[in-house]
C-alpha cells in the first residue's frame, strides 16, 4: 500500500513539474522577429563593399536563407540568399523575399537579382 502512495505522488508530481516548450518556427535564434531580422540584413548588405570577403560577410550576416554555387569559365560562383523583404504570409521564406549575395573566388561583386542575372 505504501509503494502505490510513494508511487501515485511521485506521478503526481512528475505531472506537476513538466513544462511546456514552444518553438516559433521563425528561426531567428537571436531573439528578433523576422520583420526586425530583415531590416538588420537589408542595412548590413547596404553596408557592403564590393571585395568583401565571403568570410567577412559570413560573420556579419551569419546563416543565409540559401546558397548556391557554380563554376563559370573557370571561375567559381558563390551565392547566399539573405531575407531582405515580405511576399507571403505563409510562414516560408521564399528566394523571391530575398537579396542574392554573389562572391567570385570569395569575393563578393556585387548583390541583387539583376547582378545575378547577369551571371547566367
């Protein structure tokens, strides 16, 4: 009888002292909500000089949206994807909601869809 008491309260509290976690799904690991995430990226790469350092930007931007690579007569293309603006409010970050940052052999030349549309 007295192992079914010790048993029924330690369930009890067990049940008690659960928590509850709760994921946004927003991604943004530093506390900021997507709207304030955006604007910080929209200033950094305002901020960019051309021959920046894929590094550099790495460190200043952190995680792209996206990225893609590619070799180009012989020269290699790096390009990551930062959410710069809103399109949808289906919880998704989409490449159209966002600013390409294209570096040559590590070095950016350049950003935005027109530049790399050039490139193709």
């Amino acid at each position: 009888m007295k192992y079914l008491l010790n048993l029924s309260i330690a369930a009890l509290l067990l049940t008690a002292l659960t928590g509850c976690i709760s994921i946004n799904g927003s991604h943004n690991w530093d506390g900021d909500n997507w709207e304030t995430n955006q604007e910080k990226n929209r200033k950094a790469i305002s901020e960019l000089a051309v021959g920046t350092e894929r590094s550099a930007v790495l460190l200043r931007l952190a995680t792209p949206s996206f990225s893609e690579a590619f070799v180009k007569d012989g020269e290699e293309y790096t390009v990551l994807f930062y959410r710069t603006h809103h399109s949808n409010s289906d919880g998704e970050t989409t490449k159209d909601e966002t600013t390409p940052l294209i570096f040559k052999n590590d070095k950016l030349i350049g950003w935005g869809a027109e530049v790399l549309a050039s490139l193709l």
